[in-house]
C-alpha cells in the first residue's frame, strides 16, 4: 500500500479502461512484486536446482519441507511488514481511495 494505483469503481466492468497512464503504473508494480517474489524464492529455487544437476532425489523430499517452511515464514513476514505499514497509513491510502472518480460512495 506504499502506491496504491487507481481501480475501477465497484460495480464497474473490470475491463474498462479509464487512463492509460494507471495501467502503466499497475503494470510497472506489478512487474517490480514479481522480482521482489523471484528474489526472495531464490534460495529455494537455488537448492532445486542443485537436486536436480546432482540427481540427488532423497533430498528432495528436504527440499520440499524446508521450502514450505521458507514460504510460510516469507509469507507471514510480508503480512505482519504490510499490515505494520498500513496501520501507519490507513488514513492516506482511504482518503487517496475516496478521491478517485466513484469510489466515494460508502
């Protein structure tokens, strides 16, 4: 919620397109959140791809349940950073949200 980026308001067609300078912006983060995803995967995807060059299969199934664990860890990280971060900034992000067109409605 650092750059939250116009929507469409509810009701809307998601297809419809009001800017296209919003689609550039929505498409640039998202872009930037999938080399964050790929980043912080990395050390797993490193460990998989040393199984399969060694062809060391047992280890595998280590893989598997410490990938699991990294994920959940990862994931419980990110909530508990982003939750801190909108907490300090609910009220910007809601009054940014209300002033985009038909969002105002409650």
């Amino acid at each position: 919620m650092l750059l939250p980026y116009e929507t469409n308001p509810p009701g809307e067609s998601p297809m419809k397109s009001r800017t296209s300078g919003t689609a550039f912006v929505a498409a640039l983060l998202q872009t930037l959140g999938f080399f964050v995803v790929a980043t912080v995967s990395a050390p797993v995807l490193v460990s998989l791809v040393v199984v399969v060059i060694n062809e060391a299969w047992p280890w595998g199934w280590l893989l598997l349940a410490g990938g699991a664990l990294w994920g959940g860890g990862v994931a419980w990280g990110g909530v508990l950073l982003g939750g801190r971060q909108l907490d300090q900034r609910y009220v910007q992000v809601l009054a940014t949200i209300r002033s985009w067109p038909g969002h105002d409605a409650a």
